[in-house]
C-alpha cells in the first residue's frame, strides 16, 4: 500500500508538473528550485505579499522555510499560508534550526498553528525543539538521532493535526495512523546544505498531487541520495548527482532500492 502510494506519486507529480510557491532561505534557492525541475515539477519562489493571493490560486503546494528568517519574513509567510488556507492548498514547513534562537521556535509554532493542512518536516532537533523538548540544537544540523525524535513527532502530529517527517540516517513518517520508517539515503547527504530543504520542496510537490504524508518526497530523496553518493566523489559531486538521480529516477529503480518499514 505504501509503495503504491509513493510510485503513483513520483507518476502523478511527473504527469501534472505541479507549481510549488517556495518561501524558502537565501542559502538554497538555488538547489531546492533545481531539485522540484529534476523531479518533474514547477518551482517558483516568491515573497512578496503583493502577489501571494494570485500565486496560491493556482499553485500546487505553499513550502515555507525559515532558514533566514528575520522580521521582514514572518508577515509574509503568516500572509501565505491564510493564502494556502484560503485556496485548500497544504503547507510544508521547514522549521530550519527551531530550537536555535527564539525567534525560529516561536515563528516555527506561529505558522503550524496557522497552517489548516500541514507536513512539518524537519531534523531531528528541529522536531524535538518544536515539541517544547530539549533538543542539542546549536545552528540547522541536526544533534539528535532522529529515532529521539519520533515521539515529538507523535506529539506534533496531534498538537498540529499534521503529518511529520522526521529526517536523518532514518527517515520516519509518522502520521494519526502510525509511523513509517526509510532506510535509505546516505551518510554524506548531510555535508550537503540544503539536503532537508530540498526534500520538503519535493514534499510540496508530491502534496500537490494529494500525497499529503510526506512519505512519497522520502522515499525519493532517500533513494537518489543513494544512487548518487555511488557516483560522487565527495559533498560538491554528491549535489550534481542527486539532481541528475532525480530526473532518471524510474519507478522500478525506486521499488527495488526502496527500505521500507
Ligand atoms: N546519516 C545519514 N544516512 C543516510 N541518509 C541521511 C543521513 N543523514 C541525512 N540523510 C538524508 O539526508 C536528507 C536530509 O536530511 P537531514 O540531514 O536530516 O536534513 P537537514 O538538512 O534539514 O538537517 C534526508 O533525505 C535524509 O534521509
Ligand atoms: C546553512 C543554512 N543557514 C541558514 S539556512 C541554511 C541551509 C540549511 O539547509 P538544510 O537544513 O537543508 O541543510
Ligand atoms: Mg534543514
């Protein structure tokens, strides 16, 4: 059932190209629009408010990213989400390096309460640090485990009513129904900026297409992250890989390498 739902996914996503409106970080830009066009969909990043209700009429998917956050920024992502709100389109948040400062965990909890149809997708610390735990955050890597995690992830499951994703050397999905675990991936993703946020931009393109877990954006990140650290020579190869494992990833390529449980 969950690889069906993850297969029909990377199809649907492929055949629909849906727009993903990216309120995303200055560092990856550049990497998370790249990755959404490698998998097969459209990104645009956007901030301005001036243009957020035409932007989310037709959009797919709304994913919000405080990676560099400051003042400026908070209005205009509450102003995008009432926008998904307003057009039924689900939120992905990225709460990049909650638990760090104040500001990144009480801005984090503004926008997940605010969000009526939410993934939260996160490291491990970013997820334990939104729960209200203490969590060894110092900065946007994770320091805890993410199996540490999986019971903050429960606690923002039902805090939010979302689905989490909790990412690390495993992935877990965990949702009202249970959690999901992934295995695949690779140990030098992380010395790879901007490995999490391209995976919650692959997240708002697969909720686009009514994959609203954050399952289907796991499985796929996990899996070109694998290929590709088998062709790269070290973190600078590794990001060209996983945009060139992302737009050859087959379905067949994806069932065979997938470690689901
Ligand atoms: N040690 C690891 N082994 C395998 N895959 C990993 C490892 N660490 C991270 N990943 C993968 O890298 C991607 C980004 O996850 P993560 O590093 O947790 O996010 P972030 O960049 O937000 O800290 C995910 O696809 C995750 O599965
Ligand atoms: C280094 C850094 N600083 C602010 S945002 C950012 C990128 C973080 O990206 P990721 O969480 O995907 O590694
Ligand atoms: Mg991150």
């Amino acid at each position: 059932m969950n690889t069906e739902t993850i297969v029909a996914g990377l199809k649907q996503v492929r055949e629909s190209k849906p727009l993903v409106v990216n309120i995303t970080n200055y560092v990856v830009m550049n990497n998370s629009a790249n990755a959404l066009l490698a998998l097969g969909a459209s990104p645009i990043m956007a901030h301005s408010q001036q243009e957020m209700a035409e932007m989310m009429s037709f959009a797919g998917a709304l994913v919000i990213n405080i990676g560099t956050l400051d003042s400026a920024w908070t209005p205009r992502m509450i102003h995008a989400v009432e926008q998904a709100n307003l057009n039924k389109k689900t939120v992905v948040l990225d709460p990049v390096g909650c638990g760090a400062s104040v500001l990144r965990t009480e801005t984090s909890r503004q926008i997940a309460a605010w969000a009526e149809s939410l993934i939260i997708r996160g490291n491990a610390s970013e997820i334990i640090a939104l729960a209200g735990e203490r969590a060894q955050s110092k900065g946007v890597d994770a320091l805890d485990s993410s199996e540490a995690a999986v019971g903050a992830a429960r606690y923002l499951v039902e805090a939010y009513n979302c689905n989490v994703v909790v990412s690390g050397a495993t992935d877990y999905v965990v949702t009202s129904q249970g959690e999901t675990q992934l295995n695949n991936g690779h140990e030098m993703m992380p010395y790879v900026t901007g490995m999490g946020c391209s995976l919650s931009a692959l997240t708002g393109a697969f909720a686009a297409v009514g994959e609203n877990t954050g399952l289907a954006a796991a499985a796929v990140m996990g899996v070109v992250g694998e290929i590709a650290a088998e062709r790269a020579k070290g973190p600078g190869s590794l990001q060209v890989e996983i945009l060139d494992a992302l737009y050859q990833l087959d379905e067949a390529t994806l069932l065979k390498r997938l470690k689901i449980s």
